[in-house]
C-alpha cells in the first residue's frame, strides 16, 4: 500500500515533466524542419516526411499522415490537412494544450509561404513554445516536488488508518484475561443490584394496621400513667403521714401545757 502511493505520486510528478519535456521535443521536432527546409531545400511535403523517421516515436504517426495526405489529396491546402490531422493524432498525445495550440496554428500560415518565410514561421513558433517553456518550468518543478510528497504522505497516513483498528484489536486480545478478571466480579455487583432494583418494584406491599403502629404508643402512656399514679399515691402517703405526725405532735403539747 505505501508503494502504491509512492508509485502514484511519482507517476503525477513523472507525468507533470512529461509536459515540459514535450514542448522541448516539439522544438526539436521543429528544428529538424527547419534544417530540411533551409539546408535541403526540400519541399515543405518531402520534408515533413523525412523528419518523420527522426523525431520521437509518439510524433512520428502525426508526421506521417501529413505527408501521405498530402501526396494524395494534393487538391486540399495544407493548412487543413495539418489542423485535421493534428486534431487526429496529437490532441490525445500532447499533455500540454498550449504547445498543441501552438503546433496546431503554425500550420495556418507556413503552407503559404516561401521557403524563407516558412523558416521565419518555424522560427516563430519555436519562439513561442521557448516563452511557454519558461512560464511553466518553475511551475512543473513546484508540482513534481508536491506530488511526490503528497504521494509519500497519503501512503504513510492509509497505512496508519489500517493498522489502527490492527493495534487495537491486538490489545484488546492481550487485555481480554485482565478485561476477564475485573469485569466478571463488577458485572455480578451490578446485576445484583439491577436485580433488587427492578424486582423490588414488583413485591406487594405490606398492609400495616392502625391498631399495630399505636400498640407501642398505648403501652408507653400506661406506663406512664402508672407511674404517675404511683407518684401521686407516695405524695399522698406522705402527707398524711405528716398530718398525722402534726397530730400527735400537737396532742402531746396540750397534755403538756394541762
């Protein structure tokens, strides 16, 4: 899995540079014209054929339709032949649409031409895919850089996904005799308590009479009132005691005064 997003993230960088490396090839492809045309002077057909067998492989079938379309529909203008085939064979190869622009309008005008007007359209045109060149060269480097780290990354953080639910899942299985021990003594507590809680509800409730909540309470005034009564009698043995110890008392005081 790390391999396939290093792989696709250098593949996206590998492709990024294939763009840049194409617009050098469409210039090379262009000088070899160039050469055939100036140093040749071979007929703009004939020399287009010739650069066909030089030029890279994913130009050369583009190259070659030109020039046999030429030889048989000598009745179209070249600049439709090279548009239609251009629309045919390069559109699907070159990455870049600006240098397939390019390529695309320089067969507008050089059919046109003389030989030393066809070498200044050539000249003109490798110009621009330079300037194109220039413009998108920080750029590519920029995205090969962020491809390949985006790549690296992306693959390195899949991997830490899956392992995650990996590591836990291993240790949960070395904590499941640990997870055992502690567990089945507390799932006992609260089902016993769970049990009460929920069965309790469902017990009848006990009917309690009138006569048995106030049985302690009578016995406790009699107790009570018996001790009060109790009271009372030694109060009044009391007094009487000392009312008649006064008697007796007095008596003995008259007998005495006689």
């Amino acid at each position: 899995m790390i391999f396939a997003g290093i792989g696709f993230g250098f593949h996206k960088a590998a492709k990024e540079q294939r763009r840049l490396e194409q617009g050098i090839a469409i210039k090379r492809m262009l000088y070899l014209l160039q050469g055939e045309i100036r140093y040749g002077f071979t007929p703009l057909p004939e020399a287009v054929l010739k650069i066909s067998t030089k030029t890279e492989k994913e130009y050369q079938p583009f190259l070659k339709k030109v020039a046999k379309q030429l030889e048989t529909h000598s009745e179209e203008s070249f600049a439709k032949i090279w548009q239609q085939t251009a629309e045919q064979k390069l559109k699907q190869v070159i990455y870049e649409p600006k240098f397939y622009e390019i390529l695309k309008n320089m067969g507008e005008t050089i059919g046109y031409l003389d030989q030393q007007m066809q070498e200044k359209t050539i000249l003109l045109t490798i110009e621009q895919l330079d300037d194109q060149i220039f413009l998108m060269k920080d750029q590519v480097v920029k995205n090969c850089k962020m491809y390949r780290s985006l790549g690296i990354s992306l693959s390195v953080l899949i991997v830490i996904i899956h392992l995650i639910p990996v590591a836990l899942l291993l240790v949960t299985i070395q904590a499941l005799p640990f997870l055992f021990l502690l567990g089945v003594p507390a799932v006992a507590y609260f089902s016993s308590l769970l049990y009460v809680g929920i069965f309790k509800r469902f017990e009848p409730e006990e009917q309690v009479q009138d006569g048995e909540n106030l049985a302690p309470l009578s016995f406790i005034v009699e107790e009570e009132q018996a001790k009060q009564a109790a009271l009372e009698a030694e109060a009044a043995a009391k007094t009487a005691e000392s009312a008649e110890n006064k008697t007796e008392t007095d008596a003995v005081e008259t007998e005495n005064q006689i």
